[in-house]
C-alpha cells in the first residue's frame, strides 16, 4: 500500500471485530495489534489517538459499534448488530429520495393547512415575592469568613478613589 492509502480508522475498526470473532467483544490493543498488522501501519502516537477516536465516535449513538464493557476507548467493543451495514445504506437513500419527494411537493404549491390557534390560559396575579436577606442576616448566618468579609463590603457605600500622580524616579542616564 502507497503511504496513507489505507480505509478510514472505523471501517479497520470494524473489520478487525469481525475477523476476531469474540463473543464478549475485543479489547483496543487486539483491535491495535490487528490493525498495524493488516493494514501495515506503524504504531506511533497518531495512529494511537486516530483509534481511540474511532472507537469513542464509533460506538456513540448508532455507530456501527457497541460499546460493551470500560468507558471512552477502553474495555471491550462488538459489533451493533441493531444496525448492519445493508439498512444502513438503505435509510440514508430512503432520506435522500423523500428530501426529493418534499421538494417537488412544494414547488408545485401544495398548500400547507393553517395552524389551529391554542387558546392561551388567563393570565394570574404573580405570587407574593419573599423579601430580600438584607447583609445583616447573610453575615450572623454565614460562618465562613471569607463570606461574611464579602456581605460587609456589600454593605458599606464605596469611597471614590483618589487619583495618584505618577511618581517621578531618578533620572535615567543615556548612554552614548
């Protein structure tokens, strides 16, 4: 094989479940060792990463593989057998072929029927509000002190502050 002429991460993913053939899945580094040897990929740090990203993407939501023991790439992954790879195909020409249906429908002027209007409830008078914890009960209740400091601050007006002049230092001498 020519250099990076090899199938997409998930498919060698598959391909290497199905010819181990366990009945309780197959661990990553057998699915690993399986890959590098077949594919004849070298194992280094992205063919590491560009696997246990297949694995995760591949076995979340309908992905063509289940996630059966372990959590992100590892423990062990079978085969979604819910999904096999002929209705796979077949949904995905049955969603193109009715995008095409509901586009022909709507240029010949197929009406859409009005909406019925739901009545809406009458309107309630708001429940009474609880009043405000004023500082004074935050700060007897709060035992952390860091709280408390933060309650007190809250409580006293600010002090506009006084703008500083710039300080004049030595006179930095140039050299020539």
């Amino acid at each position: 094989m020519a250099k990076g002429a090899h199938p997409k991460y998930i498919d060698m993913v598959v391909a290497a479940i199905k010819a181990q053939g366990e009945k309780s899945g197959s661990s990553r580094q057998a699915i690993n060792k399986y890959i590098v040897k077949e594919f004849k990929l070298t194992e280094n740090k992205h063919h590491l990463a560009m696997l246990k990203q297949a694995l995760k993407r591949g076995s979340a939501g309908k992905g063509p593989i289940v996630h059966n023991k372990g959590k992100g790439a590892a423990g062990s992954f079978k085969l979604n057998t819910a999904l096999p790879a002929a209705k796979q195909k077949a949904k995905s020409s049955k969603k193109k072929a009715s995008k095409v249906t509901k586009k022909k429908a709507v240029k010949k002027g197929a009406k859409k029927a009005p909406k019925a209007k739901t009545p809406t409830p009458a309107v309630t008078e708001p429940a009474e509000k609880k009043p405000a914890k004023s500082a004074k009960t935050a700060k007897a209740k709060s035992p952390v002190k860091g709280k408390a400091k933060t309650a007190s601050k809250a409580a006293s007006p600010k002090k506009p502050k006084a703008k500083k002049s710039p300080k004049k230092g030595p006179a930095r001498k140039i050299k020539k």
